[in-house]
C-alpha cells in the first residue's frame, strides 16, 4: 500500500507519516523544506524499512504539483491514499485589518493546494477503481471565531470540498473522508504568528491539547477501516475544548 502525505515536515503530517510507516505503508511525503524530507526520509526507511519518496514542492504551485505528481517513479504511480494535510493559519485580525498576503496565502494553500493534489491524484486513482482521499479540515471549518475570519473561510470551503468529493468520486470507488481538528501542538501557532513562539506558547498555556500523534492515529484508523466502510467526517477535540471558544484554562 503506498500513502502520500502532503506537509509531512512538521506536526500533524510528520505524525501521520510515521504511523503509516510503522504499518507497512510506502511513502511519498512532500513540503517545502527539503531538508526536514530527507531527514525524515531517513528516520523512516531506517525504522520502519518502507521505500519512501521525498518531493520538495510549493503546493500552492499547480504545475509543481501536477510535474511532482506524474513524474513519481513506476512503482509509486498508484496512490492507496492521499492525506491532503499541507496547511496554515497566517495572522488573526479582525477583517479591516487583514492583510491581504496572508489571505492569499491562506486561501492559496489550504484551498487551491488542496484541490490541485485532489484532482491529479484522483486521476491516479481512478484508473484502479479504488483509493481514499483524508482531508484535514478544522474545527474552523465548522464554527468561525473572533478574528479567524478568513483561515475558517479556508477550512469551511474543506468541509465543503470534502463532501463535494464523496459526491463526485462515489462512482470510482474512492473513499473521501475529513478529519477536523480541534487544538493541536505543533509548529501551527508559529506559523500562524511569524516566528512568535513566545505568542505561539500563550495558545497551550495551562491546557492539555491534543498531540499531532492523536490525529495521525485517527487518521490511520480511518484508512484502515475494511474497504466497504468510510468515515465521512470527524471532529476531534481536546478534552479541555468544547468548541472553538469554549476552553477550559
Ligand atoms: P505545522 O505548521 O506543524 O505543519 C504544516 C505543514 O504544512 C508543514 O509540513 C508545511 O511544510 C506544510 N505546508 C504549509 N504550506 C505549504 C505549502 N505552500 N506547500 C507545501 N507544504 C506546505 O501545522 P499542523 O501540523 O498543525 O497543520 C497541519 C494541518 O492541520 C493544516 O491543514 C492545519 O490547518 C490543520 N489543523 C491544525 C490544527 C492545530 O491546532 N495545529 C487544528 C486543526 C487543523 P513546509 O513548511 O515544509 O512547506
Ligand atoms: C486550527 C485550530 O482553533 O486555531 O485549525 O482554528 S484553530
């Protein structure tokens, strides 16, 4: 079985691949930094003894995608699954004073991203009248929270491709399925403050969120359910989150 799993440098994606490595899975991992794919290329190949492809790209780049995708070597052209996990928060302002690079930004690489890896691995896919697409949706992708405006915009339009996709690749035996987190540990707030880990810090002060591992198993779970099942969508929260606002400090 091969999986590919897109943002696989950090947190919730670098998770996911590790355990479906340890289950015997090949796989394609990509990012942008090159450096951390190899790295974690040789972790797993050394641990686990899978092959794994490493593909350094800009998702938000179609035809990066599209060369990434059709030019994976013989062995690897039949995706099993696609993790579409590759995303980010970019700033939280209030919509008059939003910045307009991170909106796209945003909008760039948890929307279009998503859709240029669905579309030509489901062209992959298709062919084997089977497959399964995981997308990573978010809590904010079913609420909306003061000044997170456009980043939930992002994660809605996920919930509403993850069940557009169920739809349109029904007749080709691909499963859809999304799983959406609620808060996470990883490099997310980081990203989401440019670099401000001191910022990044306050979001899990006092609280136990969840662990990217705590998603990558939910994740697996899904794909390995038998083959006539799918789990169409999850919300998954830390025991201390009852929505996206409600948490207990
Ligand atoms: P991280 O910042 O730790 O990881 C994000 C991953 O996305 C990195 O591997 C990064 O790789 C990749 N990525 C970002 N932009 C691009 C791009 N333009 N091209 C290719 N890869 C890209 O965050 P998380 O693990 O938390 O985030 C993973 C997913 O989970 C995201 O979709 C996020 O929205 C979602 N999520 C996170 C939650 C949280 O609380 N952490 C909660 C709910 C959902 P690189 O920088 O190397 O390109
Ligand atoms: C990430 C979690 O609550 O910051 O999607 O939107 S949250």
């Amino acid at each position: 079985m091969i999986a590919c799993i897109t943002g696989a440098t950090s947190g919730i994606g670098k998770a996911t691949a590790l355990i479906f490595a340890e289950n015997n899975y090949d796989l394609i991992i990509t990012g942008r930094r090159a450096e951390r794919l190899q790295e974690l290329k040789n972790e797993i190949i050394n641990k686990y003894r899978v092959k794994v492809v490493d593909l350094c790209f800009d998702i938000r780049d179609e035809q990066q995608v599209k060369n990434a995708v059709n030019t994976l070597p013989g062995e690897f052209s039949r995706i099993d699954v696609l993790v579409n996990n590759a995303g980010l928060a970019a700033g939280l302002a209030p919509i008059q004073d939003g910045q307009i690079a991170h909106w796209e930004q945003m909008i760039d690489t948890n929307i279009k991203g998503l859709l240029y890896m669905s579309k030509h691995v489901a062209n992959i896919m298709i062919p084997n009248k089977k497959g399964h697409i995981i997308n990573i949706g978010s809590v904010a992708g079913k609420e909306v929270y003061a000044n997170g405006n456009v980043y939930c915009a992002t994660k809605h339009a996920v919930d509403a491709l993850n069940k557009g996709m169920r739809i349109d690749l029904l007749p080709h035996n691909i499963r859809v399925s999304a799983v959406n987190p609620g808060m996470v540990e990883t490099e997310f707030s980081i990203v989401r403050f440019e670099g401000d880990e001191e910022r990044a810090k306050k979001v899990y002060e006092n609280i136990v969120p969840l662990k990217p591992e705590d998603i990558a198993e939910t994740i697996y779970w899904i794909a390995s359910r038998p083959a006539h099942v799918n789990i169409n969508d999850i919300l998954i929260m830390p025991t201390i989150q009852a929505n996206a606002t409600t948490i207990l400090r």
